[in-house]
C-alpha cells in the first residue's frame, strides 16, 4: 500500500479464541499492522493473536470506549490510518477489495471513512428490522479520530475533515451460544442503564456525537435514542419490538427475525427498564441520590 496511506486496526479481546483467527484473517494482506488489546484473557486468544502476526497489549477493562482510546494512545501507531472492529467481526472481500482499491487515491481533506455493519444471527445476515447492514464510522485517520466517552452506544469523532463511504461489509457473527448471550445483555442493560442516566443528568463527556435527525447514521441514531428515552418505562420496550418488526419488516427474515427481536429489541430493552426501576425503588427517586451514585460508581 502507498506509504501515505498504511492501516493498522486495533482489535479488543477477552476470551475470544473462536473469533480472533477469523477476524485477523480477513485482513491479512491488506492492514499493516494489527494490535490487540486484551483485558487479560484466561484462553488461547493471546497465543492465536500473537502466532498470526498481531502486536498485543494488555490493560485492564473498564468500558469500551475507555478501552479503545487507550489502544490509541498506548499501542505505538505509526500508520496513517485506523480500523476499529471488533473480535467477533471480520472484513467480507468485497469491503477489503474496494478498500484496496480506494483508499491509496482518497483526498486529504477525507478523515473518517464508513462501511456497512451487518449482523449474522444462527446463520442469518439480518436484512430488516432496522438492521439491515448500514453505515458506521470504522475507519479514521490517525489523531484525527477517537472514541466518545459514553458507557454504550459509543461511536466514533472526528476533530475535523469530511467522510466517505465504501461498500462492503463489516460482519458481525459471533458463535457463542444463547447462554453467552443472555449474560453479555444483562452486562450491556446495566451499561445501558448508566448511559440513560448519563443523559438525563449530564454526567457524559462533552465530545460526543450530535443528535441529528438528518444528519449521519449515528447522529440519527443518538436522536432516537434520547427520544426513546423520553418514553415512560416498560412501555418503550413494546412500541421498540412493533416498530423493528412489524412496521421496519422484521418479521421478514424469518425465525431469526423472530427471536432477534423478541430477544434484542424487547427483552433486552425491558430488562434496561427493570434495572432503571429497581434503581428508582433504591433510591425512592430521589434524584440527587441516584446522580451520585452513578457518579462514584462508574465515573469515577
């Protein structure tokens, strides 16, 4: 690749021995380098990473968006660019054939650069239900780029430039059974949680994406969300699983469809809406309280 524009990607792992041979080999020939940054796995993903070319860290876990920002900042990128994807994830052909084909003519003024995100579900690329494989930001160039500080849904800014996109896909397809599922979804709702409560009482940081209902796919996708946060709990769940597959077809991709849904935009939805209840209860809605014990337990 053309010296102004190598690539490296930055990887974050714990416990993914299924995933990361995949991951990395999908973009063997075309990133440069390929950091991992591991929250100290007790199986094999280290020795995998390692074995298949790639230079890992180690740092201990606190959130996504802290986790990546310390690759940034600690895994000595020399690159003119950066990929953000995710163990479970991996580049489909076609994405690394335009990449290769693009990236090596792309303008200077280009600092952020959008592919399709695609979810596979029991063997099924999901098609409907809003999550048909649609633009996010993964690629950027370097320190132009970071991750928002948010407990979930973070994504990422750019401190200037324009952006593009190129087809293909980035796709997740994680092979953990249902078991695995339910327990990372129960961590995610109790994220989910602090992030709801990081925007009702303005704890997030102030880099983060705008809400904007025309704007790029994530700033549409932070307008929804503060807008569904606005709904009265336990009934937002409901009106989130009607919309996705009743009114956005989800019902069209078959039983995957189906418990996708159920499973994703409803049970994991009123199980966010259970904790922040429970919170409430604690707390006899006693906002203050509540604001500082989020505060001393997450932030700081």
């Amino acid at each position: 690749m053309n010296k102004a524009n190598t690539i490296s990607v930055i990887i974050l792992t714990y416990n993914e021995e299924q995933h990361i041979a995949r991951c990395i080999n999908s973009l063997k020939g075309f990133v440069d380098e390929v950091y991992v940054v591991d929250s100290y796995s007790k199986d094999n993903t280290v020795a995998i990473a390692e074995n298949l070319g790639a230079k890992v860290f180690q740092n201990k876990w606190v959130n996504y968006a802290t986790q990546f920002n310390w690759g940034l900042e600690n895994c000595n990128i020399t690159t003119d660019w950066v990929w953000r994807i995710d163990a479970d994830e991996y580049a489909n052909e076609t994405l690394i054939a335009n990449l290769s084909k693009q990236l090596p003519s792309v303008s200077e003024e280009v600092t952020g650069i959008y592919v399709r995100r695609g979810i596979v579900f029991l063997g099924r690329l999901l098609k409907h239900g809003t999550w048909a494989p649609r633009w996010n930001l993964k690629i950027f160039r370097h320190k132009i780029g970071s991750c928002e500080n948010r407990w979930m849904d973070e994504h990422i800014i750019l401190k200037h430039g324009e952006t593009i996109q190129i087809e293909g896909c980035q796709i997740d397809a994680n092979l953990n059974d249902f078991t695995w599922w339910t327990d990372k979804h129960n961590h995610y709702a109790t994220r989910e949680m602090v992030d709801m409560l990081s925007i009702k009482y303005s704890l997030g940081s102030q880099k983060e994406v705008e809400s904007n209902i025309f704007g790029t796919s994530e700033q549409r996708k932070r307008f929804m969300k503060l807008k569904y946060a606005n709904i009265p709990l336990f009934i937002r769940p409901f009106l989130n699983f009607v919309y996705r597959y009743i009114f956005r077809f989800g019902f069209l991709d078959g039983k995957q469809g189906f418990i996708w849904h159920v499973l994703q935009g409803f049970w994991y939805r009123f199980l966010v809406d259970a904790k922040l209840y429970e919170l409430n209860r604690r707390f006899n809605k006693d906002d203050k309280a509540i604001k500082e014990y989020i505060k001393k337990t997450y932030f700081n």
